[in-house]
C-alpha cells in the first residue's frame, strides 16, 4: 500500500471516525475507486497530514470552504468531525461568520442552520 494512501486513511479516520469510513469503504465501486484514491491521498494524506496547522484550525479553514463555495452536503460530516479535531461550536460560528463578510451571507446563514441541526443530532443543545 502506497504511503500516501496508508497515512491519508490513518487521518481520515481520526478526523471522520471509523463509522464514517468504514461506510464510505463499503460503497466504494470499481467505478469510483480512482476517485476515492484521490480523495485519500490527496485531501487526508496530503493536505490533512501536514502538521503546519493544527486539526482544528484544519477543520476550520475546511467548513469555512465548504460554506463560502456553497458545498453544503459536506458541512453536516465536517461538523461531526469537529468532537475529533478539537474545534468547538465557537470556532465553527467564527468560521462561518468570516464566511458572511467575505462570501455572503445566505451562504453562512445556510451554512449556520446545518452546523445547529448536527448539533443537536449529536446531542448538543446550544
């Protein structure tokens, strides 16, 4: 197994949790297995393995791109993810509230209504 490959699922799994890509893995088709290579060795084994930043400002910098490119699908995963990356409900508004400023503001707005669903699908009333 290529390095890249092995580290991007090392800290993909950190990051998402075992649940998250062990369903992932079980979808995987030969179709999409290019695609699903790249999403690993790219986004978790590259951009995500690099110890410049830290997984919380990662996981920061990565929910405030989602919102300010309009991926909303991603954000929902991404806020989940933050119970292992150590980014708290503050820092995603933070986030988003840089969206608003820079991108727009339906976009945050959007984004805002997600992140408080996920919240409380995980338990937390805030």
């Amino acid at each position: 197994m290529d390095d890249k490959f092995a580290a991007g699922m090392k800290i993909r799994r950190s990051v998402l949790g075992n649940t998250h890509v062990d369903s992932a893995e079980a979808a995987k088709s030969d179709l999409d297995q290019p695609f699903q290579t790249l999403i690993v060795e790219g986004a978790w084994g590259t951009v995500w393995a690099d110890n410049s930043i830290s997984k919380r400002e990662r996981s920061m910098l990565t929910l405030a791109l989602l919102a300010a490119t309009g991926n909303f699908e991603e954000i929902p995963m991404h806020v989940r993810a933050t119970e292992r990356t150590g980014a708290s409900p503050d820092d995603i508004i933070q986030a988003f509230m840089h969206v608003a400023i820079y991108a727009g503001l339906p976009k945050a707005n959007h984004a805002i209504k997600l992140a408080k669903q996920t919240f409380r699908e995980m338990g937390l009333d805030l």
